[in-house]
C-alpha cells in the first residue's frame, strides 16, 4: 500500500499564505485532481476550509478534534485513524494532502512523496512544509512545467520513493 504526500512547495519549503495557496498554477492544479482521482485523501480541517468542499470522485477524509459531522466527508480525530480508514477505502494509495500539521506527522507513515517545486523562492507566507532529508529518498521521475498565461511560475513535479 503506497502511503503518500502531494504537495507544492518552493525552495524554502513554503507551502500556504492566509490559508490558501501562495501562487495560481492551473497545471498543477489539473495534476493535483488527476493524480488524486478516485483515491482516499486526507487533510486537516484547515486546508478543508481553504477548499470548501469535498472534492468529487475521491474519499474525503478530515482530520479535526473539533468538527464532529462534515456533509460528503469523514470526519477523523487523529491521524492514525485517518489513515485506518483510507486504507479500508483502497488497495491502491492513501494520500496525504496537507496541510502542515497533516506533512508533519505524517512524515513518519509516508513511503512515497509527490512534490511539485515552485520557481518562486522570493515569496512569504506562513505555513511551510517540515524539514526532511532528502538523502532518504529517491526520484523516479520529473515533470517540468513553463511559466505561462495558466501558470504564474515554472514548476518541476517530482516523484520520489522512501529508499
Ligand atoms: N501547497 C500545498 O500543497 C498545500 C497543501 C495543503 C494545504 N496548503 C496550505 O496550508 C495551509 C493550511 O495548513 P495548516 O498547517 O494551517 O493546517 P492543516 O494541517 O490543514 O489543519 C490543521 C488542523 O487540522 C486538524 N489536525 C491536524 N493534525 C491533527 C491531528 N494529528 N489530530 C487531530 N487534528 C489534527 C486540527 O483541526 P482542529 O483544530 O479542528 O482540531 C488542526 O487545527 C493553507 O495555507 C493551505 O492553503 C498547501
């Protein structure tokens, strides 16, 4: 069972601002839903805020202490019991979606990290994506993303599997 973290990030491993997204990248987007489709997706209770519904054709999983029902959505109140019943869901792949809080303990249970590098070191913002070695991991493949009307930075989607 791939156990697993999708995420973009720049350089300095920042990931949020105001809780939403720091930049508009319509590709990344598209490959968030394409490779999240039909696959259980966990996420903290502010990052379901920042979306503001459950995402179709996927099992939506919110991890909270203080949300008790959230209509077309399970409602977890730990990580580990997220991750029980998003394997219950699938034989396939369970995916951690963010954010920080939902990265940082998942650290530990993930084998395989989905990044997508944002040529956008010079931004600010207020949530970022825990310190990890990369020497722990290995990439087994690359995407490379131009500027462009729909994407407001170039961008690498990286593929990297838990040596
Ligand atoms: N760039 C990306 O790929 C990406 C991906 C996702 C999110 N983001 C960004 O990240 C920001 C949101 O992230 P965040 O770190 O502020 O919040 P978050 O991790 O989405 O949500 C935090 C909340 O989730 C619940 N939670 C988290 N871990 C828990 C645990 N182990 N047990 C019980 N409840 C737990 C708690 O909710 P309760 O307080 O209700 O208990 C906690 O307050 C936004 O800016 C969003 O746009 C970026």
């Amino acid at each position: 069972m791939i156990i697993s973290s999708l995420v973009a990030m720049n350089g300095n491993k920042l990931i949020g601002v105001n809780n939403d997204l720091p930049w508009k990248l319509k590709d990344d987007l598209e490959h968030f839903k394409n490779y999240s489709m039909h696959k259980p997706i966990i996420m903290g209770r502010n990052t379901y805020d920042s979306i503001g519904r459950p995402l179709p054709k996927r099992t939506n999983i919110i991890v909270s202490k203080t949300l008790s029902e959230v209509p077309g959505c399970y409602v977890c109140n730990s990580l580990d019991q997220a991750v029980l019943l998003g394997k219950e869901h699938t034989n396939d792949e369970v995916i951690l979606i963010g954010g920080a809080k939902i990265f940082k303990e998942g650290m530990k249970l993930i084998n395989k990290l989905v990044i997508s590098w944002v040529d956008a070191d010079h931004l600010i913002g207020d949530v970022y994506f825990p310190d990890f070695d990369m020497d722990n991991w290995i990439e087994v493949s690359n995407d490379i993303y131009q500027k462009s009307d729909s994407n407001e930075f170039s961008f690498k989607i990286s593929e990297y599997i838990k040596k």
